[in-house]
C-alpha cells in the first residue's frame, strides 16, 4: 500500500445517491464496505465528511438568512451526516468514533488531535464533523486541516467525477483528464479543485491532493495501492 494514514474528503451530496436530497443508505453502505477493505489491509482512515446534502450556509444566505446562522445550520448538518456514516460504518463492522468540531458532548466526542490519532493507531475510523467549526468556512478547508493536523499522508477527494480535467467533461467533448497536476498549474489554469482558502493550505503544507471516482467499487483501493486513477495535485 502506498499510503499509511489517509483522510478522505466526501462531500454531503455524495451520500444523496441518487435522490435530491439528504442520505441514501445503499450510498452509505457502500461506501463503508469500500472503507472497510482499506482498514482491513491496515491503512489508518479519517473521514470528514460535508453536509452539502442537507445544508449550506451560502444557500441560507441567498434566500436573506443570515451567513453565520445559515452557517451553524450547514455545520450542524455534517455532524448529521458524520452519525449516518459512523452508523453504516460499525454496521459492517468498522469501530469508528466521531469528533466534533463544536461541542456537541452527548453525541459526539469533541476534536482533540491527540485522541484522534490514537483513535487512529487503534485501527478506529476517526469522522471529523462540524467542519472546522468556524463560519465562512467549507468542509474542504476541515478536510485539509485535520489532514494536516493529524499528519496524513494524502487527501483523497472522493467524488463523482473521475479526476480534474482541462474544461467540464459534461459540457466540453475535448476535454481531457489530468494524471498529474502541479498546485501552481491549477491556479494558472483557474481549475477547481478545492475552494482557494482550501487549496492554498494544501499547497502551503505540501499536502497532495488525490481527486477520484468514490462511486466506482474498487477505486478507493486502487488510489491506495498506487495505481495511477483520478489525478494527483502535488507540488
Ligand atoms: N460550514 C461552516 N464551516 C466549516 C465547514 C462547513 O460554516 O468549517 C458550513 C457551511 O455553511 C457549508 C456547510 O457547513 O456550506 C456544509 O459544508 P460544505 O458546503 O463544505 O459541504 P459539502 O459541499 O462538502 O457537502
């Protein structure tokens, strides 16, 4: 296995499946088994998991809520969704502790680092919820936080598409998919990859990112042997 300690990112409306909102629980179990195969061959997994399903803070504020309101609102939703993965999780068989990055006792451990790289070294899957716990903020920058904070080796940004490509693979025939980009090139190029704040804190900490299909059955373990799925972003 290339790869000893990962965090993986997924967004809230990756657990939607296919429905238009909130959690589809085939998605969820599916996902866990994908998980499951990477912490039997002794990979240490943190999650953090998005609420993008059930919430946002910007869409909150567009309909005239107020930000932060609207905010508390989308970080309460990716503790929402940090319970229904720990759920599918331990259903097949995964131990998994959930932290939070607002208090939140009776349901969640709070986040202390510490604790969750210990977690970790147990062969617990440790779900980071609540973001980082701060308005105007997005589960992509908690995802490079933690990653950062916790020493991963690698983000893995598990999503619909297949990687980043050079225009919108839906809209443009002649795109073509990266294998490899550098951070400095993204931004030349004016790819998303991550939101900027996100992304200038990975490239900051020479964190590469990995951007691959999660809803494709083998890939997670493929990204993790090695093998060349998805792009890589890197220095
Ligand atoms: N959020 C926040 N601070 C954070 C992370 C998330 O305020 O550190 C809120 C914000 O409103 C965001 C929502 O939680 O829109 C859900 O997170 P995100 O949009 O990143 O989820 P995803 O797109 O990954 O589903």
């Amino acid at each position: 296995m290339k790869y000893n300690r990962i965090l993986l990112k997924l967004s809230g409306e990756a657990l939607m499946g296919n429905r238009q909102y909130g959690i589809d629980p085939e998605r969820l179990s599916e996902y866990a088994q994908e998980i499951k195969k990477a912490i039997d061959k002794g990979i240490e997994v943190a999650i953090v998991i998005g609420g993008g399903n059930i919430f946002r803070g910007v869409a909150g504020a567009s309909a005239g809520m107020d930000r932060v309101q609207g905010d508390h609102m989308g970080m309460l939703a990716t503790v929402i969704n940090g319970l229904a993965l720990q759920s599918a999780l331990e259903d097949a068989g995964i131990p998994t502790r959930l932290q939070s990055a607002i208090k939140i006792n009776e349901v969640a451990e709070p986040f202390i680092r510490r604790k969750a790289m210990r977690h970790l070294e147990k062969g617990r899957v440790v779900i980071f919820g609540g973001g980082t716990g701060n308005p105007y903020f997005t589960t992509d920058s908690a995802a490079v936080l933690r990653a950062i904070e916790i020493e991963a080796d690698v983000i893995l940004k598990g999503t619909r598409v297949d990687g980043i490509y050079t225009a919108d693979p839906e809209k443009d025939d002649n795109a073509t998919k990266f294998d490899f980009i550098s951070f400095d090139d993204v931004l030349r190029k004016g790819l998303k990859v991550m939101d900027t704040t996100a992304f200038t804190l990975s490239q900051e900490n020479e964190l590469p990112i990995i951007v691959f299909d999660m809803n494709k059955k083998g890939n997670l373990m493929k990204v993790l042997s090695g093998e060349n799925i998805g792009t890589r972003v890197q220095l």
